[in-house]
C-alpha cells in the first residue's frame, strides 16, 4: 500500500519550503520532496546567495504559517525604492526618482531576507511540524492521476497517494512536465551576477534599480555585515559581459561594479562569493491539472525585477490555501482547480507581460531608445496618481 497524505509537494525550494509551513500549519497532512538538500549557511559551496524581497503582502501569510516571527530579527526593511537612469554618455544619474512607502501606509515596502538563511529558519519551522514530513534527498520520479486521487513515484522507490500534488519542482519542474503541461519561455541572452557587497555610505532602507543597458543593476538593502553597511546586488548583462564579470579579479570587478553604481554607496566591496543565474520569461499553459497545481517558478518565472517573482508565488499559495481552507473535502479536485487557474493565469500573464517590458526598456544599447527611458520614467512619476497606482500594483495589492 502507497502512503497517503493530504499534499505532496514537489521541490523545496524557498516556494515549496513555505507551502509546507502554510498547508502544515493550515492542519493539511503535507509530505514535501526534494533532491537536494537545502544549504542552510551562508559562506559555504552551493549557498544561494541572492535574497528575496518579501513585499508588504507576503508579511501575513508569513506570519500565519509561524514563519514571521523567526525571520524579523534577519529582515532588512525597504522604505524607498529608487529608479536611477544612468543612461547617457558616462555612467553617472541623470534622472532619480523615489518612490516612497510612507505614500501608501505606514509599513515599508517589504523586507529583504538571504535565501540560504530563509531555507534555514524554515527547514526549522517544518521541523515543529507533526504533520508535515520534509525529506530532502528525495525526488519525484512519476505521476499518474485518477479523479480521485494522485500517484507520485520517490526516487527512494516508494510510492506516494495524494489528493493534491502541488509541483514547486522550479522552472525545468518535472511534474509540470509528467502532467503534459506546456510552457512558453522568452530567452533575453542575459544573466545575473548575484552577490554581496559592503559600502561605506549607509543605504537608509533604499533599494536602487540603476539601468544603463544590458539590464538593471540593483541594489537593495541587507543589514551591517561585519561592522559596515551592507546591500546585495544583482547585476544583470548580456551573456558574454556577464560570464567576463564573474571571472575577473576581485580588485578588477570592485572597481567595475562601483562604476556601474555610478558610485552612489562609495567604493562597493565584495562579501561574498559572485554567483550567476540565466534570465528567462516563462509562464505554463495551464496552471492545474488532474489532481496537481503549478506554483512559483513551474508556473512562472520573471526576470528578477521589482521582486516579483517570489511574491507571484506567494500569490499563487494563498489563493490554493483559500480554495483549500473554503472547501477542505474539495481539496485537489477539479472545481478547486478550475478556481485555481482561473483566479492567477490572468494576473500571472499580466506581470509577466510587464516584467518582459521593463527588462527590455533596461537592455536597450542605442542612445535614442536610452533618452526615450528616461523621459518615460519622468512623465510616469511626475503624474501623482500613477505613481501611486504603479506601487500599488508593484506590491500585488491591486
Ligand atoms: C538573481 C535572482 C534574484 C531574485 N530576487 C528575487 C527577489 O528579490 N524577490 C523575489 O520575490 N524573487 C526573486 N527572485 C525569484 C526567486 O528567486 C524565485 O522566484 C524563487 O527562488 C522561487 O523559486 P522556486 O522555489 O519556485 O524554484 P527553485 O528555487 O528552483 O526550487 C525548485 C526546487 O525543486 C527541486 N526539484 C527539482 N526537481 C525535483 C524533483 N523531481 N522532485 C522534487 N524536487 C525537485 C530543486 O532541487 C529545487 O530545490 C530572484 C531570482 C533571481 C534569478
């Protein structure tokens, strides 16, 4: 006889790790697979070194999964979030504009946290958990539905009964794929260098996108390191530069990477190891199928800006808690599918739409289309009600 469980979840990434927490602390029955195990320390091979900007939203659902209350002391706080276009002939600001969350509420934009200690603290929460079964070095290997229930073959040999299978397996997600679910995916030739750096000019709780061309360079705040100020940085470029960055020589790239900051924080020092990621769009199909839902990147995956891609997801993992909390006896079946799909694939669509837009404005190398940005960024924030509105939908509240 297969195990039984409410949820299987595939991949543990920080996605699948939270829908553990959120579906176990909702009282679900949750088994979650993953063949490799998190790498919960920060200077060690394989950490991830990017952070995740958790925007004012995701807070409750944080908290309501026992999550919030290990990760605030960790949290870096966003209060304003700066566009920089450095454009023109040398790489100096010529238009900054600031949005400010104090404009909208009295909370900051969200707060930035490092991935390798967010997969610590929540490895340690699913670990309280009686009812949620986290097994890294295990993988999905199978899937076979029926109405009423699903099948998932373990790379360990065993096989799994589920009512629901959520695929959290990433952006290759082999679930996805077992399901027959297609994707369609944009290559941009990019990738991102993700890293930490020290400074000695205080960021103040301001996150800053600087785009010249190749893609954005951004900046958002992480708490001291060592004593100094400290941000991380994602920097992305076409492929060829990118690859160039990562192999030059600390003192080489220091004095790269400070020019492309336009020298806003002072001379920028690295404190941490430079890591390197490829930029796609993608977006499935279908977000369902038989007795499975498609969350977080086996769903979608945006280039990383204004931190959405983590907070799309968090999206897709309340809406699949509402519909299982509104109708547990439903949990899986095909009307809380359908709900499922229909309530993001629109939504999910339209960011990835406006993502592709803003990271294709970011890569533009001809002046003309450079001067053209810039006076859009302008015209967009001098009118008061759309600058509004723009951070109103930046953080996924309308
Ligand atoms: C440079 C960079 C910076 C970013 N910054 C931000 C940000 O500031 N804010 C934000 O919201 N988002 C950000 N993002 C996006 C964010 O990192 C991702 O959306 C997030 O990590 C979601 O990942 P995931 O859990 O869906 O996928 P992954 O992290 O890829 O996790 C998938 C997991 O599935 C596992 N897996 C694979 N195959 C199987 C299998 N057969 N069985 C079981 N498990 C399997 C893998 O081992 C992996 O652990 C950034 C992305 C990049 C590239």
């Amino acid at each position: 006889m297969p195990e039984s469980c409410d949820i299987l979840i595939s991949g543990g990434g920080i996605a699948g790790l939270t829908a553990a927490a959120a579906f176990g602390s909702a009282g679900f029955r949750v088994i979650c697979v993953d063949p490799a195990p998190p790498v919960t320390e920060r200077d060690v091979d394989g950490s991830d070194l990017r952070t995740t900007a958790f925007l004012q939203p995701a807070q409750g659902l944080l908290e309501s999964c026992g999550l919030w209350a290990r990760l605030a002391d960790h949290a870096a706080p966003l209060q304003i979030m700066r566009i920089v276009d450095a454009g023109g002939d040398l790489p100096e600001p010529r238009v900054v504009r600031e949005f400010n969350a104090a404009d909208l509420s009295d909370k900051p934009f969200g707060w930035n946290l490092p991935n390798w200690l967010l997969r610590r603290e929540m490895v340690a929460r699913l670990a309280e958990m009686p009812n949620v079964d986290f097994r890294p070095g295990t993988a999905t290997t199978s899937l076979f539905t029926r109405t009423a229930e699903a099948r998932v073959g373990l790379s360990d040999g065993s096989r799994v009964q589920a009512r629901l299978v959520v695929a959290a397996d990433g952006r290759g997600s082999p679930m996805r794929e077992a399901a027959g679910i297609a994707v369609h995916t944009t290559r941009y030739g990019q990738k991102a260098l993700a890293f930490a750096v020290t400074h000695p000019i205080a960021h103040q709780n301001v996150s800053t996108e600087i785009h010249r061309s190749g893609g954005p360079f951004t900046l958002v705040p992480l708490p001291d390191w060592q004593g100094q100020p400290s941000s991380a940085i994602v920097w992305m470029e076409r492929g060829p530069q990118a690859l160039e960055l990562l192999a030059m020589e600390p003192a080489v790239f220091e004095t790269a990477m400070t020019e492309r900051s336009c020298g806003l924080f002072g001379p920028l020092k690295l404190a941490s190891r430079r890591t390197i990621w490829p930029i796609i769009s993608q977006q499935a199909e279908r977000l369902a199928g038989e007795r499975i839902a498609l969350m977080a990147e086996a769903a979608h995956v945006v280039p990383p800006i204004g931190a959405q891609g983590l907070n799309m997801s968090l999206g897709d993992l309340r809406c699949l808690l509402d519909l299982a909390q509104a109708r547990p006896e439903g949990l899986g079946d095909a009307a809380m599918l359908a709900a499922y799909h229909k309530a993001r694939h629109a939504e999910i669509a339209l960011r990835v739409k406006g993502i592709d837009l803003l990271n294709r404005a970011s890569m533009v190398e001809a002046r003309p289309l450079r001067d053209a940005r810039a006076m859009g960024l302008n015209a967009l924030y001098s009118l008061a009600p759309v600058r509004r509105t723009l951070m109103q939908m930046g953080l996924g509240v309308r």
